[in-house]
C-alpha cells in the first residue's frame, strides 16, 4: 500500500473511533434504553477501531523497516562505525554462556542475511543452523570425515587438533550457521556465491549490532564436501549446491574483545581512480 494511502486509513480509523467515543458520551444523555445500549456499543466500537489503529502502526513501523526508504534513524557514520567495529571472533575468546543467545537474535541476523543482493533475484542462500545434539553431531562428523578422507600422516595431526578443540573451544560455541549454495542455472556460480558472500556479511553486521559475533570458517573441506556431511546439512550436491563453510556463532568476552586490533591496507593501495 502507497505511504498517501495508509496514512488515510490511519486518520480514517482515529476519526471514527473518536467519533464512536463521541456518541457513547452523548447517548448517556437519553433516556433509557437508549442510554442504557448505546453508550456500551460506542466504547465497544471505539475499541475496536483504536485497536486497528494501534496494529496499523505497528505494520507501519515494519514496513518502513523493509520498505526500501533509507532509515532516518541512521546516519552513514553510525553505519561506516558498524561496519568497522564488526571483527571476526574465534571460540577460544567466546563466553560459552548457556543462554546468551536467543533464537529471536538468530532469526533476526538471517532475516538480515537474505535481504543481500542477488543477480535475478535467484536468493542463492540456505542457511542450516546447528545447535544442541546436531551442533555435537556435526562436529564428531567433521572429525571423522577427516579421519577417513585426509592422507594418514595429515589426518592424524588434524584430527588431534580438531579434539582438542572439540574439548576446548567448540563446547563455546552456540551453533553453527551452515552457509549453503543453491544453485541456479540462469546465474554464473560466482555471482551466486558472491551474493552468498553478501548475505553473510549482512548477518555478521547485524549480529555484530547485537553483541552476537563470530565468524566464517571455511571449515575443513575434507568433511564439507563430503558426501556425508551433505546428507546431514540437506545438500543437493548433484544439483552444484554446495556448503561454502560455516558461520561460528557466539558471545564474544568482551575483554577479549577489547584486544581485537581492526587491520586493513590504506584506501590509496585499493583504488585507482580513473577520471
Ligand atoms: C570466505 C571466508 C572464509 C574464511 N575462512 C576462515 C577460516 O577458515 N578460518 C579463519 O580463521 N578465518 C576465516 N575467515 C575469517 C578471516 O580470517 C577474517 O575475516 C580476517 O582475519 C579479517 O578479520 P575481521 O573479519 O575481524 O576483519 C574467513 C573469511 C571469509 C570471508
């Protein structure tokens, strides 16, 4: 519905309850029945229509959310600060306090996720999200994948590290947000997994936001690509859908935190201007 529009259904429903607030008051005057029905059906309607009202304002405030109109609330320095205090944050500096996550934050970074930009619009993401037993699953999976797939002397090394950080560090971790690829024929496979790239990021800022961090891994590709751990995430491989990593989600400390150093070359050595 066009912005002119809504605001006239809005002052429509403010005018009518008020003037069904309006009889209510004045048919109290009457002798009964009249003032004995009439008032009780004008504050019943008045509610009613308040109601509407407050509804309506709640869809506005959503649909300017999403609306596409740039956020007033939001100025380019808040945004650019957004982006620049975002930091990749590792287990080994996450609180692993049960609780500190909630499914709402969750759904709010993958809300955020899909609203990337994406060449004919063919949304080329899938987000597999893996807490509790799947979490521990996914993990001893990874290890035995590496176990199996890895040359022997590579894979005993490997799958050494990955138990000690499935005793130390992965236990810190909320979940994983498997980052999938769904494949479209219509769209070369690196503007799909450029706009995957973009969903991500836009899940990190908001998450970041929110003081839920984390990270991209690519994961060990040994068990990501294997034919296992697509059955588990629910990867059509034979389609070209693929998982691109996981997103390592969790609560950062923030003294740890307080440590990150942001890094990045001058923006002279990245672009050439052309005039
Ligand atoms: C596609 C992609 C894959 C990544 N894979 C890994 C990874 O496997 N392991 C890792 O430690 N970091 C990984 N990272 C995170 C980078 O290490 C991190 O972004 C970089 O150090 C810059 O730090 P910042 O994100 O805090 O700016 C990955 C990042 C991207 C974009």
């Amino acid at each position: 519905m066009h912005n002119q529009q809504q605001q006239d259904r809005g002052g429509s429903m403010l005018l009518l309850a008020t003037g069904a607030a309006a009889v209510a008051t004045v048919a109290t005057l009457f002798p009964p029945p009249v003032s004995a029905w009439l008032p009780v059906a004008g504050i019943a309607i008045a509610i009613v229509l308040l109601a509407g009202l407050a509804q309506w304002i709640l869809q506005q405030d959503s649909g300017n959310a999403a609306g596409g109109s740039t956020p007033s609330s939001l100025n380019p320095s808040q945004v650019l600060e957004l982006i620049k205090t975002r930091r990749s944050v590792f287990p080994k500096d996450m609180t692993g306090e049960a609780g500190a996550i909630s499914k709402q934050q969750l759904a709010t970074m993958l809300d955020a996720a899909r609203w990337a930009p994406t060449h004919k619009l063919t949304e080329p993401w899938h987000f597999v999200v893996l807490s509790g037993a799947a979490k521990a699953a996914f993990e001893e999976l990874t290890i035995e994948l590496c176990q199996q797939r890895l040359e022997p002397e590579k894979a005993e090394a490997t799958v050494a590290k990955l138990r000690r950080k499935q005793a130390k560090d992965w236990p810190k971790v909320h979940c994983y947000i498997a980052i999938c690829l769904k494949r479209h024929q219509e769209v070369p496979e690196w503007e799909e997994i450029a706009a995957v790239a973009c969903a991500v990021q836009n899940m990190a800022l908001v998450g970041s936001s929110m003081g839920v961090h984390g990270y991209w891994s690519s994961w060990q590709p040994a068990a990501r690509d294997a034919p296992e751990m697509h059955e588990l995430l629910q990867i059509d491989a034979a389609k070209g859908d693929r998982c691109l990593g996981v997103f390592v989600v969790g609560q950062g400390q923030q003294e740890r935190l307080a440590g990150y150093r942001p890094r990045r070359q001058e923006l002279d050595e990245k672009v050439l201007w052309l005039q």
